[in-house]
C-alpha cells in the first residue's frame, strides 16, 4: 500500500529516540525546548497509531495519532488526533543532501497526504484529524498547512505559580467509583464544547475535587511534566534563562530543566472561582513544583475563569502561549467551527 511509510500500534527504538531528541519550536522565534519524559508520555497515548517513514531503514520521520471518542455539543463523533507529527533534522533541513534526494522526499508527501485523507487509518468515508499548533512556530505552522489542515481556533496555554503553595484540607481524590459521576460532570460542563476527548483522564486515578453544599464544585487532574529548556526569545526570554533561573527561591518558579504540571479536565462551578484558585494551589503543593500550565479555547467559559483569577508572579511576566487548533476533515456534516474546543493539556504538552 505504502512504499515509504509502517504503520504499527507501538513505537520502536528508533522512534522514542527522534521524540526524544526532537526539538520543538523556531529559534528567534518561539521557545526552544525538548520533552524529556518521552516514555512515559508514549506509553500513556490512547489507541495510538504510529505511522513511520524510513528509506533504507533509516528512520527520517514519524507521525503518531491518537484514535479516540470525542464529543461535539454532546455528540459522540469518532476522530483522530495527531500527538506528534516529527521529522528527523537532517530530512527538514535545506541543504544540498535534500536537494538530491527530492524525488524520494516527493514520495513521502505524497504517501504522507494519502494518509492523511484516512488511507491506512483503517477509516472508510469521513475522516476528522485534529491538533495542535504552536502560533509562534513557523516551520509547524506552514508543514501541517501544507498537508491540507485549515486553523479553527485559538486557545492560550497560561502559566498558574505560587512561590509558597499551599495544602487545602477540603480537597479529596476521587476514587474509581466516583469516576463515572465526575465524567458525566465534566460532560454536561463542556456540552456546549467541541472535540471533548476524556481519555486522558483518570488514567492513574489522581483526579481531585472540592466539595460545597454538598456537591462537587472545582475538580481537576495534574499531569507531572518535564521539560528541558533550550532557548526563550526577546528580552524576558533572556532574562528567564540567564537571572531568574540563577537567583535562589525565585527560580523555583523556572529553570532550564523545567519541572511543572499540566492541569486537564477542569470543572468550576459558578460561584467558585476562589475554591478553584485553591484546588491548583493544592495540586502544586502536591506534586511539589511551583508552576502549572493550563491550557483554554480563548472563546470559552473556562478562559474566562482563568483570566478571573490569581495566576501569579510568571504568567503575569511571561504572558500566555497562544497556540492553533487545526483540523482536516471530509464530513460534511461538521458544521460546528464556531463553537469553543475543549483543550487537553495533556495533548499540548
């Protein structure tokens, strides 16, 4: 069927080394960084479909989506989302090497655009890909619109800290027979949402809620990250790698070697904003890092609330990240560009 591209469910030796290795971003323009708990990150990937190329058993690239249910205004669609999209160095680079291997790299576009239009996704008729892109990094930007995907939103990842965080006695972790109540929560929350994907929840039980009056009124996940740090551009970039990362209690806030959480599947309920600026509190004093990122469509409810509260000292110097969300799809029955995505930190990061 292909020449150039496999298709297998789990990824090879070659494969965890170019994601490990691969940096993300474009230098002068964007932050330059490498994730650095690549294993971990593959292993927890929901139905994944890896999709790689190689000539001579050189591997020059990879795609790997993620097959799952998610839900537009409350309707179960199936899709699929593209959680790294990578090409090795030396294959993306202009140098003459490529130039003389033109006719091969042509090919590989060709089998790349093939598949993107579902052949070997084992999908017949319609298809709906989605992701997420960095607005800053112009070298992702151009490739994944080379390959037919057209921007549909806006979200902002945004930076919460707390140089002391702090414990919160209210807070409780649910358990496995609370999970189904705090699914249909979070469901009925984002009703009004596109693309709600709840698959990256729940998965090593450590979701956490507050309770009010008797009912759940602020619940949320942290997912552990690591990140190491190459470049930040413009004059707070510098001063964020070369001072602040220096300076005793406040590069707690940021190092090179970036430890943070990410915070998915956030329910508030009206009214309980501050019990919400507490629940993130809790989860940083928990997991012993002093910076979360979260991540919302700039339309919706959720950016609001954010926007609303306390995020502190780094969002406050730094700013927000502002990404695209970008989709591919032949079903005419889409028809909900309007509507605000539910954003999973988990996939961001």
């Amino acid at each position: 069927m292909f020449q150039t591209l496999k298709i297998t469910d789990k990824p090879d030796e070659q494969v965890v080394n170019l994601l490990t290795n691969n940096r993300i971003g474009t230098p002068g323009k964007s932050m330059v960084y490498e994730h650095r708990n690549v294993p971990n990150k593959l292993h927890d990937i929901p139905s994944p479909v890896f999709v790689n190329f190689s000539i001579r058993n050189n591997l020059l690239g990879t795609v790997c989506f993620s097959k799952r249910e998610v839900f537009i205004k409350g309707e179960s669609w199936l899709a699929h989302y593209v959680r790294y999209f990578s090409f090795n160095e030396k294959f993306r680079s202009g140098n003459t090497e490529r130039q003389n291997k033109k006719r091969k790299n042509s090919i590989i576009r060709n089998e790349i655009m093939r598949l993107l239009d579902g052949e070997g996704l084992k999908e017949e008729g319609d298809i709906l890909i989605y992701a997420y892109v960095d607005s800053d990094n112009i070298r992702s930007s151009r490739l994944i619109h080379e390959f037919g995907f057209t921007t549909a939103s806006k979200f902002s990842s945004l930076l919460f800290s707390r140089l002391f965080p702090k414990s919160y006695e209210k807070v409780e972790k649910a358990t496995k027979e609370e999970v189904p109540k705090i699914k249909d929560i979070l469901k009925s929350y984002y009703n009004d949402h596109q693309f709600v994907s709840l698959e990256n929840l729940f998965i090593y039980n450590d979701y956490y809620f507050i309770r009010g009056e008797g009912e759940i009124v602020a619940g949320a996940q942290a997912n552990p990250e690591l990140w190491q740090i190459i470049e930040i551009p413009g004059l707070k970039g510098w001063l964020l790698m070369n001072l602040i990362s220096y300076i005793p209690i406040l590069n707690r806030f940021f190092k090179p070697k970036f430890r943070f959480i990410s915070i998915d599947g956030i329910y508030c309920k009206e009214g309980w904003e501050k019990e919400l600026e507490k629940l993130f509190s809790f989860l940083l004093y928990k997991y012993k890092v002093n910076t979360a990122i979260i991540s919302a469509d700039t339309k919706s409810r959720l950016y609001s609330i954010l926007k609303g509260i306390k995020l502190g000292t780094i969002n406050a110097f730094q700013g927000e990240i502002p990404f695209d969300v970008v989709i591919k799809s032949n079903n005419k029955r889409y028809q909900h560009k309007d509507l605000p995505f539910y954003i999973s930190s988990f996939d961001v990061m």
